[in-house]
C-alpha cells in the first residue's frame, strides 16, 4: 500500500507471509514471545523446534544489533503451542514503525491470542535495582507524542478499528497471574510492577531526561516495547509484559557511571535464567486457566 510516497506492507502482505509460515510447520502457536537484548535464550526452552531465519521469511525485516540473533522459532514452551521472536527490530535502526511491528499483525494471523514482550530497560524508580524485574503496567510512548505511531496511515479494518483504546493495554489477569508465580518461585522480592517509558534512542538518555521521565510517572525506561504493544491491541491480542532492569538510569550530576550497552547485556545474562522460569510457568499458567475457563 501507498502511503504519502511511503510503501507499506497490505493486509495481503501480511497473509502471504503467514500462509508461507503455516505451509512451512505443523505448529500452530497460540502465545507469541519478543525477546529483548540478551534475552534470546528463551527460545531454547520450546520443545520440537521449527527456527526460521529472518532473512529466509518473505518480508521480514533484518534485526542489526549485537544481542540479538534474527530468528523466528515456533515450538512447545510448558506444553503451550509458542512462537519466539529472537531478535526484534527498532526504530533506532532505521525501520519505520509499521516495519518493526510487522511481526505481530504476522503473529496475529497465525491465530496468536497472548503476546508476551520482553526487554532491557534502566531503572528510574530510585527503589529498583539491577536484576528486578518489571511487570510492565502501563507505558507512555514517547515517539508517540510527535507522531511516531506504528498505526499513522490508513486503517486496515481488519486489523483493527481506527482509534484504538490504550487504557487497558496490559492486562490485568495475567499481571496478578505474574506476581502468583514469581511468589511461588521465591522471587516475589525482585518483582517490581510499574510504568515502562518507551524513547526512540539509540543514544541513552541524559540527566535532565531522566529526571523528566521519572517525574512524568516512569519507573523504566528503554527503546522499544510500545509500538508492538499497540499494533497487538489494535488487532486484540491480550498482552504481557516485562522489563529487566539491566542498569539504574543515572539521575545526579555527581554519577560517574554511565549506560553502555555491555552492562545491558551482562546484566540481561544474569538474570536471564529467573525471567525464562518466570515466563515458562506464565505460560504454563495461562493454558491451565483458559483450560479451566
Ligand atoms: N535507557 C534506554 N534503554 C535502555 C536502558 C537505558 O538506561 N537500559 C537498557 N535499555
């Protein structure tokens, strides 16, 4: 599809590349999962595995940052039919937006009801400390303030209606289910629950930003999340999401430390092992629930 000069994938792009999916593997997943920097290591957890490479998936977009491997990996987690994004695409990289959402209207197609992402973010909330974990309440999208929006251009129908409500964006049930996991895991005490604040990078942020986004209302912040959140709502999918803390936004001018993406990583290495538990038995929860349902 056209748009101002700009061309966009269709509703029919869209089908073609998940009907090249679904003619490929027997799997039909009903949980999807983007994994964020250093957090790939999820995807090892599915059973009977079918990996597709990005570059090998009619339309997909090429992921170009260190950490993150480019696959698309369906399999059984906990038993549930699941589909692992390994490697997700930014705006910092240059995509437009309805680029790097792509995957989730793909998602949605192969008859995904439950998105789960994942990603790295630095702490603002001056409580939170490397290693927690965020289940993400509710974000605010920056880019979205000057008109960065995965869904600007004509609505497609059936997608999604034109003005989508954002006030229930990550939902309630799986967020309680979330803190009755991390507790019987003995982690209650790293489970943070709080506001991700979503900025288009790839710089880090400065002191004066920092100190703004903590008095906007965030207790995080990173550079993705929120555009695939959006297009999963529009076309209504529940979503869930965590944040893992990897590094404490630098909020005073004395602080010598700075971010760099290293520490990310490292820090994602640590605690990588706890977020995969957490997110095997979500899922492993979630199937009980709608078994019970
Ligand atoms: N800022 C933005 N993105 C991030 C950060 C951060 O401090 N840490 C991990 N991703």
């Amino acid at each position: 599809m056209e748009c101002h000069g700009e061309q966009r994938y269709t509703y029919e792009d869209c089908k073609r590349t998940a009907d090249w999916l679904l003619a490929k593997t027997k799997h039909r997943p009903r949980v999807a999962i983007i994994c964020g920097s250093g957090l790939g290591g999820l995807a090892d957890l599915l059973k009977d595995q079918v990996a597709f490479e990005y570059t090998k998936i009619p339309n997909f977009p090429k992921s170009t940052v260190v950490g993150h491997a480019g696959r698309l990996v369906f399999g059984n987690l906990s038993g549930t039919p699941s589909v692992v994004m390994q490697g997700r695409f930014h705006m910092y990289e240059g995509y437009p937006l309805w680029k790097v959402t792509f995957p989730v209207r793909i998602f949605h197609l192969l008859g995904v009801e439950t998105l789960i992402v994942t990603n790295a973010a630095g702490g603002l909330n001056p409580e939170y400390n490397v290693g927690d974990i965020m289940v993400i309440r509710d974000h605010i999208n920056m880019p979205g303030f000057s008109g960065q929006n995965p869904l600007v251009g004509p609505n497609e129908e059936r997608f999604g209606v034109r003005f989508p409500a954002m006030s229930d964006a990550y939902n309630q049930d799986l967020r309680k289910l979330a803190h009755s996991v991390a507790a019987e895991m003995d982690c209650s005490g790293c489970l943070r629950e709080g506001v991700y604040c979503a900025l288009g990078g790839p710089n880090y942020e400065t002191i004066a930003e920092c100190q703004f986004l903590q008095r906007l209302g965030a207790d995080a912040v990173g550079m993705s999340t929120v555009p695939e959140v959006i297009v999963a709502r529009h076309c209504g999918m529940r979503v869930f999401g965590f944040s893992l803390i990897t590094n404490k936004a630098i909020l005073d001018y004395e602080t010598k430390e700075k971010a760099n993406h290293a520490e990310v990583l490292e820090a994602s290495r640590q605690s990588a092992r706890t977020l995969e538990k957490l997110v095997s038995l979500l899922v492993q929860r979630i199937e009980r629930n709608n078994n019970l349902a």
